[in-house]
C-alpha cells in the first residue's frame, strides 16, 4: 500500500515516512488542549481579574464573603443535589475513581452543591442567617462545544443561605444586576426572565398535569423531549427544537398549579421588584435544570444593540448571562436543619463577550521605564537595582537575559515605555546611570543614588500632563 502525501498527493515513502506522518498525527493529539477546554492566554487574564475585582467591590458591598469549595467533590454530592436525572449530572459530568479508595469523585458542573456541604460540614448555620457568600472558578460540563459553551468555563457564584424571606431573592436579584451594571451594562441593555416552579408540596401535581398534556402529543414532541418526559418533565418547557414550540405555548404552566404558601412568596417577590422599579419579564416557560430549585427561578441576559442605517438602537440577539434561584430543601438533603437559600451564577467568559462586543479594553497596568543592562557587572547591579524600585512599588521592565543594546532598546520601545535608564560597565563604576526619554530620545547622566527619586518625579510629572489633557 502506498502513502500519499495530503497536500502534494505524491506517493512517499513507506516505513520512515510513515512513522513520521504518525509520530507527527500523536503529537498533534497529545499536545493539544481537550476539545472545550481552552488556555487563558494574558490577554483575556486581564478580563478574569477585572470582572473579579468588580465582583469583590459589588458583592462586599452587598454582604458577601467569598469563599471557595474544592473542585472535586464525591459524585453523590451531585446526583443527591443536583439529581440524577438532571442533563448535568446524567451526561455532562467528569468523574473518576481513587486509586486507593475506589471512590467515585467528580469535577464540580456548578458551586451550589459543594457551598451547600460546606455550609452545613463547617457549621454556619451557627453564623448570623443568611449566609451570603460568592466564589469565582472554573466548572466542568461534557456539553457539545459552541459559541460561547465550552467544557472548561469560569462561573462567578453568588448564595444567601439561612433565610427564606422573598426579599432575600430580591437582595440577590438586585446585588447581580449591580455588578452586571458595573461592567457597563446600561439598565436597558439587560434583561431579568422569572418563574416560579413551586415546591415538594405543589410541584408533584404540575407535574402530573405536565405529563398528561405531553403524553398526549407524545408522536408529535422531538425524541428528547419523548426522554425528558419520562426522566425530567419540567425540561420540556426548555426545548428549543422547532417542532415542540406549539405544544410548549399550549402546556400548562407552574404558576397555575403554585400552593398558597408559593403564590404568596412569588407575589412578595414580583410586589417588590414592583415597588423598586426593577424591570422584569414573567416567563412560563422558564423552568432551569437542576433538581433542588424551587419557588423563585429567573435568569438574566445581555442584550446586543446595534444602530441600523437610520442610526436608531436596534436589538440583535440575547445572551444568557446569568441563572439562578431558591433551593429550599438542599441543605437539609445534605444533613442540614431546614435552611432555606437563594442564589445566582454567571458565566463569566459569556460576561468577558459582552465586555468585548462593548470594546471594553481591559488594560492591566504596564510599566513605564524599561531598565537596560550591558555586560556581566551591569547585569548584576541591576538585578539590585531592580530591587530598590520595586521595594518603592515602581515596576521596571527588563530583558535581562539579553546584552545587546539595540535588542533592549527595541523591546523597550515595543512596550510603549516612557523611560529608558541605561547601564553599562562603566557607569557602574562611576556610580551613574543614563536616563533617556524615549519619547523625545533626549538623555541624562544622573547618579544612581538618586535614580529612583529622579525616575519618581518624572513620572509624577507625566501623570499630571496625561490628567490635564483628559
Ligand atoms: P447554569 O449553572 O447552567 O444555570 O449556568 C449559569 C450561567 O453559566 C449561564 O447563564 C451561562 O452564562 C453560563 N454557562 C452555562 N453553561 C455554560 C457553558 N457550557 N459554557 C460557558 N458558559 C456557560
């Protein structure tokens, strides 16, 4: 049999080439990230840090501490919590077995389980109720790869656990539309979907009106719904395929079949949203997909404005960037006294699109004197030096590894630097150092024991210009 090669359709070689083309084809595969999960290059760090930061700012204020769980956790944790016929849990998850113990762990596919065990193993129903607690990392979901849905993604957690006042949902709704504000979402750029999906006492009986309904169009439903029937009713109401859009409209919905004790919190929590002017839509269909919600659901997207020809604000597509809710029985599932709880997780790379679509550049702070070294006493005194200014809290860049002048001037000038200062054998020696305004290419000699001061009040000065002319 002979081997083509792919791009000159020549015959090659067998055996040497052959082993090559396969070595190479291992490589590819091995050396590469896992389908979904994706590096986080600098560039998009600065994006993690800044919504992190924002978070840190807005939740504190709000009352929440940050805490973080592990992120592997014993299977069971999610399929008690989460449950097992949930898609999260039934096909998404990353689990794997000790080596020791033969215990079955699992890459946490959300927080809200793991903060709930950890509420109850550290004791904080002790602590004053709600616990209000927010977590930033990543989560794991064997999903199929698209726009925006990948494997690996951040989520930025929020929950209040210990009080089952509606207005504690309010607190939370209003502490997420906070921090999406503060990343620059406009009021009108965001969209607030909420439901209530009931109870243990009042949710059986929607359910059995759900599967009747459905049962009847049994023939005419998608083959995941026909599934979804049978395992997790509610996920009907999710179905995006054409086909089951008729029959979702005609379904019966959540908020007909609510107990007094649920219609009365939903009307407390839609009664002061109301009262707070805090836009909403009413959403029948929304229902979420994890087992332990109850009461409260809701969801907020981002809306993608563009101006048409005439120059008007126009809508384009909508962007899920944040699901939440009540989970009233989870933590005494998990061992817990009755501890009722709310809470919110954004996606944070969905946040980063919106931040990027807003050409919202996220700048990190980059240094402004580069500091150049030539020859091997030079290279040592400005490791020293390098010292002294950070011990100031003055970042400098280097290229200490390189000797050329020309191929530090270069880099120095690639970083946009306002400040070069220059050190050679024989400045060393004559305790001096040149200090050259890359700007102007204008250069002094100063000496290096008042290099730092000299340094500081130049910078000071090029503030104060930059300031004035903004
Ligand atoms: P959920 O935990 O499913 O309620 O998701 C909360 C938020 O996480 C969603 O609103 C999305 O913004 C984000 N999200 C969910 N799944 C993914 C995924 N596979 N990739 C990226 N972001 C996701």
């Amino acid at each position: 049999m002979a081997f083509y090669n792919r791009t000159t359709n020549r015959a090659i070689g067998r055996g040497k080439t052959k082993k090559k083309v396969e070595k190479r084809k291992y490589r590819r595969k091995v050396f590469q990230s896992i389908r979904g999960m994706r590096d986080i290059l600098p560039s998009d760090c600065v994006y993690y840090d800044y919504i992190l930061q924002q978070a840190k700012k807005i939740f504190n204020f709000y009352g929440f501490k940050r805490m973080e769980p592990p992120i592997l956790e014993r299977l069971e944790l999610f399929t008690k919590g989460v449950g097992v016929n949930t898609e999260i849990v039934e096909k998404e998850m990353y689990t794997l077995k000790t080596k020791d113990e033969g215990e079955i762990l699992a890459l946490r596919p959300e927080y809200t389980a793991g903060i709930a065990r950890a509420y109850v193993e550290n004791g904080m129903s002790n602590l004053v109720q709600p616990v209000k607690l927010y977590s930033f990392g990543p989560v794991f979901r064997h999903e199929k790869p698209q726009a925006g849905r990948f494997r690996q993604f951040y989520q930025l957690n929020l929950e209040a656990i210990g009080e089952g006042d509606p207005v504690i949902d309010v607190e939370v709704i209003l502490a997420a539309k906070a921090f999406l504000e503060s990343l620059g979402l406009k009021s009108s750029q965001l969209r607030l979907k909420i439901n209530s999906i009931g109870c243990s006492i009042c949710r059986p009986g929607y359910i059995k009106a759900l599967k009747k309904y459905y049962s009847k169009h049994l023939k005419e439903i998608c083959t995941l719904c026909q599934e979804r029937l049978k395992t997790n009713p509610l996920r009907l109401l999710d179905c995006k395929n054409e086909k089951c859009q008729p029959f979702k409209e005609e379904a019966p919905f959540s908020l007909d079949y609510l107990c007094p004790d649920c219609r009365e919190h939903f009307k407390k929590v839609l009664e002061v949203l109301d009262s707070l002017d805090v836009p909403y839509a009413l959403d029948k269909t929304l229902v979420r997909g994890l087992d332990y919600y109850t009461k409260t659901v809701f969801e907020f997207f981002a809306v993608e404005e563009y101006k048409n020809e005439e120059g008007i604000i126009q809508e384009k597509k909508t962007l899920a960037v944040a699901g939440g809710g009540r989970y009233d029985d989870l933590i005494k599932i998990f061992g817990g006294s009755e501890k009722p709880a709310v809470g919110v997780a954004f996606g944070v790379e969905r946040l980063i699109s919106v931040l990027k679509q807003k050409e919202k550049k996220i700048i990190s702070p980059q240094p402004l004197v580069f500091l150049v070294q030539i020859g091997d006493t030079a290279q040592r005194k400005a490791l020293s030096i390098l010292e002294e200014f950070r011990h100031e809290n003055i970042a400098l860049a280097e290229n200490l590894g390189k000797s050329s002048l020309r191929a530090q001037l270069q880099n120095a000038d690639k970083l946009n630097v306002h400040y070069a200062l220059i050190l050679g054998q024989k400045e060393v020696i004559d305790g001096m150092i040149i200090l050259r305004d890359m700007r102007s290419g204008v250069q002094e000699l100063i000496p290096l024991t008042s290099v730092i001061s000299v340094i500081k009040k130049y910078l000071r000065q090029d503030a104060t210009s930059s300031h004035s002319k903004k």
